[in-house]
C-alpha cells in the first residue's frame, strides 16, 4: 500500500510519460494477482475454516445431542439420587434404631461388665477359699498320714494283744487240767478219809479192848495187893498215877479223833463226830447215824459237833420242858430269822445255847466252815416250840474243845 502511494506520488509528477504508467500499471497487475492469490489462499483458508466450523458445529451438535442425553441421564440420575436419598433417609433410620440398639447392647456390655466384674471378684474369693481349702486339705492329709503311723502302732499293739489272749488261753488249759488233776486228788483223799475213818474205828475197837485189859490188870493188882499188903500204899499212889495219865490220855485221843465221852445208846458205840444228847432225858446220847431212831419226838436235842471236856454234864438234863406249838409239820415255820442269810426259819431252827438273839437255817449250819464261835454249842429244834431268842440255854462250862487242827 505504502507502493501503492508511493507510485500514485510518481505518476503525479511523471505523468507527461506514458511508460512509466505502464510500468505502474503491470507492477498493480502484479500486485493485485499477488493480492488475488493471497485472496485465493485466504479463501480456501477460510473455507477450511468453514469446514472445521461445520465441523465443530457438527459436533457441537453431536455435543448437544449429547447434552441431552445428558440430560435425560442427569434426570435419571436425580431420580436415582432421589431414591438414594430415600435410602439413606431408610438407612439413617435404620442407623438410629441400630444406635439406639447399640446403646442398649452398650448397657447390657456395663450390665455384663459389671457382673463380670463382680464374677471376678466371686472368682478372687472362691481362690482364695480354694487356697484355704488346699492348705486344710494339706492339714488334713498330714494328719491322715499320722493317724494311719497310729493305726499301724495299734495293730501292731493288737497284734501283741492276740498273743497275750492266745498266751492266757493256754494258761486256762493249764489251769483247767490242774484243776481237774487236784479234783482227782481230792476224790482219792477222800477214798484215803474214809479208810483213815474205818482205821479209826478199828483203834477204837483196840482202845476198849485195852481197857477191858486195863481192868483186868486193875484185878489182878487189887489181887497183888491183897497179898501185897505192905505195897498197898504204893500201889494206890502208882493207881492213882496210872488213872491220871489215862485220863489224859484219852482226852488227849479224844481230842484228836474227835471222839465224844459217851456211847450211843441206839447202837452201843463210842460215839465218834457228830454227838446228839436229848435235853430232856437225864443221860441219852445218839450218834449222827442213829439220829432217825424213834427217841421221844417231843424231847429237843442238843447237837455237839466237837467233844465237851467236862464229864459233869454227861448224865445231866439240861434243858427245860418247852411248850410245844400246834403246825402243819409239812410247813414248819418256827417265827424267826436265820442271823446268817435272813430269810424264815423253816423246817429245822439252830439257836446257840451260848449267846441270845443268833439262829441259824437248816442251810446256813450245814457249812463245813464255822459261821460262829466253835466252841458254843447248838440245839436242834425240829417241831415249833416256844422259846425266846434272847434265853441263854446252856450252862457257859458246857462248851466244845477247840484244838489248832480242827479249828477250820
Ligand atoms: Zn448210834
Ligand atoms: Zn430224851
Ligand atoms: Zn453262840
Ligand atoms: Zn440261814
């Protein structure tokens, strides 16, 4: 352009020569071919323009086309979101009712937690009891293990028991063959008694055949002194002597065999153990076997176990007459007690001629050991008759000889 006027400028001042014009001109041709082209290119510059504008514009429409889909997608997506919404209005609900669930499930934890806690500390107390127990357990058994050393100390201790038991057993064998040996002995002494007791009598036999002797022997010295006259004196003296000595003598034999100073006058024998004198008859004696003799029932015997050593009495009456008492004789009751075992007199009474107030039962005298004084001597009263208990019947001299042998 600034050409443009610049050759515009020239043609003004060169106009009187027409070639320059030309040259002007063809130079403009130039020009404008030049600008045409430029014209040209810019055309098809701009319709490539066009056509990437209607492309664009295409696809703009394509965009819009797309817009709208959009649309319709962002209107489903608003109702998605509505229904979104709407769930998590459900699931907000849903979230409370589960908060308030976990509140409670949150309480029930404390409730379980307290309890739990509280179960721990039942947990701490029962171990502890646990360990009291165990220590009393511990105790216990030590004192098992204690009881059962114990238990084997007694056993062993019964076990010593037994054999002493076993021991004494044996001692009872013992004593039991012992005993039945010495029941022997005893039965054999007594075969021995009763040949010493017919050995007695045979002595007895002796002794009266010497006596018979001694009166013969009497004779003949009463004889010697007649013819004797001078020794006469003499002769007394040694008689005197002689008679002496044979009294002691047989006081002294009678003492030792028990021998009594009088005869029976049922079977005419010396009467040897058991004397019976009738209180009653002035001199009737009966010896323990002729006892059952009919003497007179109503008359009392008096019963002399051992000898009297006094001749005084033999032919005296020494009791009373006794009023008798009317009783069945098959139950006598003589109305007093036994002073040894208490109970009734019945059958036979045994009072002491010595001391008042002592009776005693056919049972209580028949003892072999003595019961009272040895030397006093009882009556024998079989038929009920009156007599005080406090009466003393017997004269004091009237007494049985006690020597150390006899006296069990
Ligand atoms: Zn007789
Ligand atoms: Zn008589
Ligand atoms: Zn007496
Ligand atoms: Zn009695």
């Amino acid at each position: 352009m600034e050409q443009t006027s610049s050759s515009n400028s020239k043609k003004d001042k060169n106009k009187p020569i027409d070639y320059n014009d030309l040259k002007q001109l063809k130079s403009k041709y130039y020009e404008s071919e030049l600008e045409k082209e430029g014209l040209n290119s810019l055309a098809e510059s701009l319709k490539t323009k066009i056509r990437t504008l209607q492309q664009q514009i295409f696809s703009q429409e394509s965009s819009i086309q797309l817009v709208r889909e959009l649309e319709s997608q962002k209107v489903t997506l608003l109702e998605q979101a509505e229904n979104y919404k709407k769930r998590v209005n459900d699931s907000d609900l849903q979230l409370s009712i589960i908060k308030k669930e976990l509140t409670s499930l949150r309480e029930e934890n404390n409730d379980f937690t307290r309890k739990y806690n509280e179960l721990q500390q039942q947990n701490v107390q029962i171990r502890q009891l646990n360990n009291l127990l165990e220590l009393d357990k511990q105790h216990l058994n030590k004192k098992l293990r204690e009881s059962e050393d114990e238990k084997i100390v007694l056993q062993k201790e019964l076990g010593q028991c037994n054999e002493q038991s076993n021991l004494i057993e044996d001692n009872i064998h013992e004593i039991k063959s012992s005993f039945e040996k010495l029941d022997a002995d005893y039965r054999v002494l007594q075969c021995k008694n009763s040949e010493l007791e017919l050995e007695i009598e045979n002595l007895q036999c002796e002794v009266k055949r010497l006596r018979e002797k001694c009166v013969l022997q009497y004779h003949e010295i009463d004889e010697s002194n007649k013819l004797n006259g001078k020794l006469k004196g003499d002769i007394e003296d040694l008689q005197r002597l002689f008679i002496e000595q044979d009294r002691v003598l047989r006081e002294k034999n009678q003492q030792e065999n028990g021998i009594h100073p009088a005869y029976c006058n049922v079977c005419n024998k010396y009467i040897v153990g058991v004397r019976y004198k009738c209180g009653h008859c002035d001199d009737y004696d009966i010896c323990s076997n002729c006892e059952t003799s009919n003497h007179d029932r109503n008359h009392v015997l008096i019963k002399i176990k051992r000898p009297i050593n006094n001749d005084r009495f033999v032919k005296t009456a020494l009791l009373p007459e006794f009023q008798l008492i009317e009783q069945n004789e098959q139950d006598i009751d003589h109305r007093t007690n036994c002073s040894v075992c208490h109970k009734k007199i019945r059958g036979v009474r045994y009072k002491c001629g010595h001391c008042a107030k002592f009776e005693l039962c056919v049972n209580c005298e028949a003892y072999p050991f003595n019961l009272h004084d040895p030397t006093h001597v009882f009556i024998k009263i079989r038929r009920p008759v009156q007599i005080d208990s406090n009466e003393i019947l017997l004269p004091s001299e009237f007494r049985s000889i006690v020597n150390r042998s006899s006296n069990i």
